[in-house]
C-alpha cells in the first residue's frame, strides 16, 4: 500500500509497533513510485466487472423504499457509479523518507524509509519494528539527518 502527501503530515506522532514513542515527523521525503501489482479487479468492485450491479440492494432492506420518493442515493452509491468514489489525484511519497524527531526536531531527529511504515491512522504513524529493532538497524536503514542512506533524494 503507498501513502501520499496528505496521509503523512508534518507533526503526526511516530510510534513503534510495542507503542514507544520516537518523535513527530518533522518532514516527508517522497521517493520513486513503484507502480501497483495489476489485479483483474484493480480499483474497481467486482461487480463492476458483472454487468455493473450489486447482488443486493440495500434500498429494498428498509421499511420503506425512499427512491420513488425522489432519493438518488441508490444510483449514485452502487457498483456501477463506483459507490460515489473517485481517485484524488495527491502525490504519492513513493519509497521515500520519513524525518522523525522530538522537541520540535531538536533532539533524536533521524530519518527513516517509509517501507517500515505499517499504520497511519488520524495523527499517528505506526512502524513496523519494535523500538529494539529500530534502535539495532545499521546506519545505512535509518539515520540521523544530515546522513542520510545511500541512494536518498535530498
């Protein structure tokens, strides 16, 4: 799964898969984009594929149908309208870097691949190395700004 510009903001909390607390992030490097593995069903519902309609409408479940009543919720929200969904259009980071620091960035500042990234969910970002194992990774997997690993963009 990749992640874009809006996902991962400036002052979201870092933590690590056993809940240590490394810092903010401080900034995003975005990086080359790796095109997604092409799936027979990629960005769109199954059903789309089937002639475009759901096994079940939901309109029929409730008490009373509201679509002759003038609701065009059900039209609009099906598999065939792609549920009322549509792609963004926001940068994608790519396999970029994460800077990650505390104090406003004065303090443990280091920077980190964005393929350790498991979760983003409201203002938290959570790896997917416990604090141990990060503090084990060599130089050349996470660093400290200013040194970064080899092949970085600036």
């Amino acid at each position: 799964m990749g992640f874009d510009l809006r996902d991962i903001r400036r002052a979201m909390d870092v933590y690590t898969l056993d809940n240590a607390y490394l810092g903010t992030v401080q900034g995003v490097i975005p990086g080359p984009s790796t095109p997604p593995a092409v799936e027979p069903h990629a960005g769109r519902p199954a059903a789309v594929e089937d002639g475009g309609w759901s096994e079940l409408d939901g309109e029929r479940l409730g008490p009373v149908p509201t679509q002759p009543l003038g609701n065009s919720g059900p039209l609009r929200q099906s598999a065939r309208a792609r549920y009322a969904t549509a792609p963004d259009g926001a940068p994608p980071i790519g396999r970029g870097l994460l800077q990650v620091g505390g104090r406003w960035g004065l303090a443990g500042r280091r920077t980190i691949p964005l393929e350790l990234v498991q979760t983003v969910s409201l203002e938290r970002v959570v790896l997917r190395l416990t604090k141990a194992a990060i503090s084990s990774l060599s130089s050349a997997q996470t660093s400290p700004v200013g040194r970064r690993p080899t092949g970085a963009r600036p």
